[in-house]
C-alpha cells in the first residue's frame, strides 16, 4: 500500500503524485474505526453460537486498520487542500479523490465536464506548485 510519493530523481511533487496522495489519504479515511457514541450498553443477553451456525453465517472480508504511516500521510495530505481558495476546487480534489465519477461531480456542482476536468487539473497544479515551492509542508 505504501507507494513512494516523492519523484527520487529530482525531489520534486508532480500532479501525479500529489493526486495518488489525496487518493491515498481517502482510502486511509476510510480505514480508520468508525466513531461510535461511548456510554450506550446492551440488556439483552448475549449469543452464543455452535460451530454449524458459525459455518453457515455470511463472514464479512477483514478491514485491516490503518497503519500510523498511513495516518500521519492522510493529515499531511488533508493540510493541503488548505492551499486552494474556492470551496469548489476543494470538492472537486476529494470528489475526484474519492472515485466518484465526472457525471457526478458535475451535477453535484452545476457544472460542465470540461469545467470541472479544467477546475481539478488547476487545483492540482496549485497544489504541486505551492509543495514544491514550499517544501516545509511535506514530511520528506
């Protein structure tokens, strides 16, 4: 999971790069426990199962949490976004981070494909720009 998010050669961020960062801070997002009120509890008496209805249940895939690298790589990722000015943009990068497609993006934002393909190519540019111009807000 674990991809390499600086170019070696140069040291320098790319679109990219800064693109797989923000799809990679979402999937982390959603890897972390989900928030539950504390204080709630059951009466009702737990159940115990045999191992022919433990063999006969729906066994959900394993959710592996997020690793601290990971965490620590999704806030950095997060702080980013603060270099864009229009909510809009703002969207458009977690919109588009988050797979949803271009369809539904733009009826999200009453905007047209071209726009809103215009918008992010834009807002990622910004954000490589100011990461290469300001290399203090990475953690290289």
């Amino acid at each position: 999971m674990t991809k390499m998010t600086i170019n070696q050669t140069n040291n320098q961020w790319t679109k990219e790069l800064v693109a797989q960062r923000f799809e990679s801070a979402i999937t982390t997002i959603r890897r972390l426990p989900a928030v539950r009120v504390s204080g709630y509890v059951s009466t009702w008496p737990e159940i115990f199962y045999d191992k022919y209805e433990i063999a006969m249940m729906d066994h959900k895939p394993k959710r592996w949490p997020a690793t601290a690298r990971q965490i620590t790589e999704m806030e950095e990722t997060c702080k980013w976004i603060n270099f864009l000015d229009k909510v809009d943009d703002r969207k458009i990068i977690w919109y588009r981070a988050s797979s949803l497609p271009w369809k539904e993006i733009c009826v999200r934002l009453g905007i047209a494909r071209s726009t809103a393909n215009l918008k992010w190519q834009n807002a990622i540019l910004t954000i490589t720009n100011k990461l290469n111009k300001f290399p203090m807000f990475t953690n290289r």
